[in-house]
C-alpha cells in the first residue's frame, strides 16, 4: 500500500477499511479556495479523502491526512470538509422526503 510512506497512515487505513468494508482512496487536490484544506466524502462503495497538496512528492500534509482520518474512524461525520482557521463544516446528507399519496377520495353514495 505505502501511501505516503507513513507506517501509521497506512495501518489506520487498513483497520478503516477492515471494519467498514470500504476502500480508502487519497486524492491529493490544489483547490482554488486557499482557506480548503480537505474533505473525507462518504460513498456507497468507498472513503474518498481528498486534502490540499500544495508542493506534490512533499509529504508536509500527513497530519492532516491524520485529522481526516480521524473524523471517519470517530465518526464525527463521514461528510465532513475543512478549511484553515480550524473552521469545521459538516455536510449532513438528507434523504429525498417520502411521498406520500393521498387516499383515494371517497365518493359518498346518494
């Protein structure tokens, strides 16, 4: 595996993905917004962690990756996206409403 060739990284990793049946994918990204700082996304079949790499092949954000980690193994929310000022927004995912149908109308017979 050796993402980013820290030891702890990737045995956090593996137990994540041993426990929820998930994989992990890291996506380095270089945001336009410099206040973002990463995000974990859950989907159905897999842990998105995107976090922002400002000098690719540099490791300098592995304890970000560690804070992003942390939030799908506490589950403080499995949507959650940071930005600096250790300003934290959660993104609450919300099922569609349930339809309901109205009953038929009764027709009342004369």
């Amino acid at each position: 595996m050796a993402h980013l060739s820290d030891p702890d990284i990737d045995a956090r990793i593996r137990r994540i993905e041993g426990v929820t049946g998930k994989p992990v994918i890291l996506r380095p990204v270089r945001p336009s917004c410099r206040c973002f700082r990463g995000r974990v996304v859950e989907r159905s079949h897999c842990f998105l962690i995107e976090y922002r790499d400002e000098q690719p092949g540099y490791f300098w954000d592995l304890d970000l990756l560690r804070e992003l980690l942390d939030c799908v193994e506490q589950q403080r929310g499995r949507n959650v996206t940071l930005y600096d000022g250790d300003v934290q927004y959660v993104e609450v995912t919300t099922r569609r409403p349930f339809r309901r149908t109205r009953p038929p109308r009764r027709t009342e017979d004369p």
